[in-house]
C-alpha cells in the first residue's frame, strides 16, 4: 500500500515538515514523486521510517541513523530483535523505580522499615541499563563481556555515599573540564588534576586500573559520536579531545 507524505505524518504520528527534513538530509526518501509533485510513500520507506522511529526513541542522532540504515551489512531483523531487548531493559528499569518509590512510601508510612541503600537501587539499575542500551555494544567489544559484567556488579554494590560519591566525582570532572578547555593546554596541572580525578571516578566500577585500559576508554571519548557528545554539550566543543589528550599524557609512563 502507498500513502501521502500527509498520510504517513498522520499514522507515524509526525509532521510533513519532518518527513520532508528526512528526504532533504536523506534520511528516508520517497518511494516516487507522482504527477502533482507530492511525495508518495510504499512498504520499504515505512519499514525504514519504523526503524528511524526506534532508533529515535534511544536518542540516537539522525546523522548516525543514517549511517546504520545505509550500511549495505545493516539486517532489519536483528535490528528489530536490539530494540527489543533494549526497551524491555527500560521495562525492568522502571519496574524496579516503582519499586523503590513504592518502598519508600511505605517507609515513610512506617508500615516497612527501607535501608539507605535501597533508596538508591531503582537509580542504579537505570544508569546500569542507559548505558547498556547506549554503549553496552561498543564497551563489551572493547574490554571484553566478562570484564563489564564485573564493573556492573561493583557498580551495583556501591553503598549510599560510594554512590553519591560517584555522581559528585562526574559532575566535578564536566565542571573543572569547562575551565581547563579554555587554556588550551592538556599537560596543565588543572588538566592533569581532571585526569586523576577521572582516574578515581573509574575506581568506582573498574575492579583494576590500568594506564593501557585508561587511554583506550579515551579514544573512545572521541571515537564514538555519543562520548563526544557527552563531554562537549556541558563544557564546550572540544572537551572529549581535551581530556583525552590530558588522559593520554597522565598514564604515559
């Protein structure tokens, strides 16, 4: 069957604006142009439209959409088989913030009594499973399944302050980071402080430091476009490059 680009937008629950950006950028073409100029939609752009609506729904960029989608090795079926594992891990992960929310109310009730440390459970169990569905792919190729496994497991037993500790660690690294990019200087004894401090945040989750294992997460911080994006978007264009450079330098020797 064939639709209008007007009834596409309608049952996709879009904009014709957005389909027509999409063909611009082209992200999904029409199937054909009919005799009045209007945009003319079969099963094949449907197909690639549910797939861009998925992948949309993990907060993947258009740009690397894109690049999936027209990767001639690119399997519809595994794909499909991805997001569901991935939104199913987003089922799991609000079940169990209901759960501690749940709990929690009880608590204050005082129909149950709640360690401190299941407050933050639901929490951890969504971090674990943002980045399971974010990097899960690229950092088990990187260091291996066995190795992330054993740094959820860590990271899933953090007491109440090793866990907030964590967060803190983070927000000082995108904060320190936003200044020391503007000197331009990685070997700085400002840079070289971030990079202990991204050392001691890894100690959280890392069950063993090693300089090799520190340099290879930083060539992913450029690497990989969602990295990037992470340290950039807070503390300025070129961030990720910066701390890398200050990683590189700090587990030289």
């Amino acid at each position: 069957m064939e639709y209008s680009i007007k009834k596409l937008a309608e049952m996709a629950g879009l904009t014709s604006r957005t389909l027509r950006y999409y063909d611009t950028i082209q992200l999904l073409k029409p199937k054909r142009i009919n005799s009045s100029g209007y945009r003319i939609y079969g099963e094949e752009e449907i197909n690639r439209l549910q797939q861009i609506l998925f992948f949309r729904e993990f907060e993947i960029p258009l740009e690397e959409i894109k690049n999936y989608l027209d990767d001639p090795d690119f399997d519809h079926t595994e794909a499909l088989n991805q997001h569901r594992l991935q939104l199913l891990a987003r089922r799991d992960r609000l079940e169990k913030l209901l759960e501690t929310l749940d709990t929690t109310l009880e608590n204050l009730k005082g129909e149950t009594i709640m360690a401190d440390e299941q407050k933050f459970e639901g929490f951890k169990q969504q971090q674990l499973a943002d980045n399971e569905a974010k990097y899960g792919k690229e950092i088990r190729n990187a260091y291996g399944a066995e190795t992330i496994q054993k740094a959820n497991n860590q990271f899933e037993n953090l007491t109440e302050k090793q866990y907030t500790d964590m967060q803190a660690t983070a927000d000082m690294i995108l904060t320190n980071l936003k200044e020391a990019v503007k000197t331009s200087n990685p070997a700085s004894e400002a840079a070289q402080e971030i990079a202990k401090l991204h050392k001691y945040w890894l100690s959280f989750t890392w069950p063993a430091y090693s300089k090799a294992a520190h340099r290879g997460l930083a060539e992913m911080y450029i690497a990989d476009q969602r990295f990037t994006k992470y340290y950039d978007e807070p503390a300025g264009e070129g961030a990720a490059q910066f701390l890398r450079d200050a990683i590189h330098i700090f587990a030289a020797e």
